[in-house]
C-alpha cells in the first residue's frame, strides 16, 4: 500500500513518527511500573510482528523468500530493529524518554563519521560544523558537565546514542533487501528476527506473564502503535515523500516522547537540556534534509 498524494505521504510519515514517539512514552510507562526493559521491547516487536503479518493477509503481494538476499537482509534489518527497540528503553530506564529520543535522534552524526573514518563521505566544513554542534547539544542535553547530574546515566548515553545506530542499521538492511521482495515480507522476516533475537534476553519471569498482567493494555497499545500501524504508515508514506521532508518531519518523534514524558510522566528538563535539544534536532534535521537534497541533485545531473 502506497500513498499517491504527496500530502498523503508526508501525512502518513508524520503519522508514524508520532506513533514512535508515544510509544517511547508507553514504554517508559511500562518501565516505571518494573516491567524489564527487554521485555517490554520483545512484547512491542511480537505484537508488531502480529500487525504486519494480519497487514500480509489482507494485502498479499508476491514475497521473494526464494532469494536468500531476501533472507540475509532481512536478518540484518530485524537485528537493527531489535537493538533499537531494546536500547532506547534501556536508555529510558537509565534516564528520560525525553534524553533518550533526542540521543537517538543523533544517529546520522555518528553515522557521518563511520563514514568519513571509512572514506565512504567526505568531509567538508558544513558537516563537521554540524557534528560539533551535535556534541555541544548533546553535552547540554545530558549535562555530562556537572557532577551531580542524575538525569541519565553514561549506560544510557551510550544505550541511546547506539538505539540510533541500530536504526540505521535496520534502514540499511530494509534498503538492500528491498529490490529483491515486498515491504510485507521484509518487515515479517525482520520482526522475526527481533522476536527470536530478544526472547533470549528478556527476564524470563516477566516475559510469560506480561499478557496476563494487569498492563496488559499498555503492552497491547505499545505493539499495535509503537510497530504495527507506525511501520505500515511508514513504508507506507516514504515511497513518494521526499527524504528531505521526512527528514524534516521525524522530528516529531523526540517532540512527542519528550512531551509525553513531561506531561504524562512529569519528567521535567532544564533551560540548558531544552537548549541541547534544540541544537540536536535542528541541526541533525538540516543536516539530513541538505544531504538528502545533494543525493537528488547528483542523481539528476
């Protein structure tokens, strides 16, 4: 299923960026309560899993699991699925959703200097002015600075900043397997992967009793929302919207956990932590509508 209107496709991808950002903030919820962080995350991947695979039944298109790229992947697009639901809630845990949503927001920075240490990009002054106001805003955001901070933990800045990595990872692994099979079959196999991936890790007390509890609607809400419609919406709507405005428009995700975690949660933040992610999105937002823009402009010429 793909969106013809261009207002439709950018509609459906703010859409599923604000279904992310809630579902960091049911997520949180969820944790507050004691509920394992891996646990949390596996229930959001298999009632994911359980959407995309109903979505297969009433839209079947053909599959492509003949092709073994297919399979190879879409394993690598499920472990990046998995690292990224697992490590956002552990930064959450060791933190805020709202600290957490923003560090993973980041991701295309890192990824800008994976790149230029592997002379796959090039540098240029405008990228590195960009990567150094990143660190500022994320210097400001977790106040690393000051030694009585306790809004997040060195194991959540690290788990946060790597939930981004491992959903570049999961974009990277999509993209290849993509030509070769239907986005149902890809997201199936890849949210496979999670569910085998992350029942390993999970506390294997919880995770029988999680449907049973009385969170159960939460866990429900979380999968349904947080990776069954937000992912169709997705593929859905990045077909014909162009990746400068999904750039753009992703920034819906930090804003909505960020508010939820203020307002549901009372998670507050500083002036300096406002500042930092302000630094963070807007830059990492330029940075990703102008790249995306170059792509296009070398494409056509």
């Amino acid at each position: 299923m793909y969106w013809r209107s261009p207002f439709l496709s950018t509609a459906s991808v703010v859409l599923a960026a604000f279904c992310w950002g809630l579902a960091g903030g049911i997520g949180a919820l969820l944790m507050t309560r004691g509920w394992d962080p891996f646990v949390v995350a596996f229930y959001r991947g298999a009632i994911g899993l359980l959407c995309i695979l109903i979505w297969q039944a009433v839209r079947p298109q053909p599959g492509g699991l003949k092709d073994r790229r297919v399979w190879f992947w879409s394993a690598i697009a499920g472990l990046g699925v998995a690292g990224n639901f697992a490590l956002y809630n552990v930064s959450i845990a060791e933190g805020s959703v709202a600290v957490a949503a923003t560090l993973m927001y980041c991701a295309p920075v890192f990824v800008y200097l994976v790149s230029f240490a592997l002379k796959l990009e090039h540098p240029s002054p405008r990228k590195w002015l960009a990567i150094v106001g990143v660190l500022c805003g994320i210097i400001l955001l977790t106040r690393v600075y000051q030694a009585d901070a306790d809004d997040i933990t060195l194991t959540g800045i690290i788990a946060g900043l790597l939930a981004g990595v491992s959903y570049a990872v999961f974009i990277f692994g999509f993209k290849y397997a993509a030509p070769y099979a239907s986005p149902h079959t890809i997201l199936a196999l890849a949210f496979s992967v999670l569910v085998l991936t992350l029942v390993w890790l999970g506390d294997p007390v919880q995770l029988p009793t999680a449907l049973t509890a009385p969170e159960w609607p939460l866990f429900v809400t979380l999968g349904v929302v947080g990776a069954g419609i937000s992912f169709v919406l997705y593929i859905a709507g990045l077909h014909t919207t162009a990746p400068a405005v999904a750039a753009v428009v992703a920034m819906v995700e930090p804003v909505t956990a960020s508010l939820f975690g203020f307002l549901v949660l009372q998670q507050q933040l500083t002036i300096s932590q406002l500042a930092g992610m302000a630094i963070i999105l807007l830059t990492v937002t330029a940075l990703s509508a102008s790249s995306a823009a170059q792509r296009k402009l070398t494409r056509s010429s």
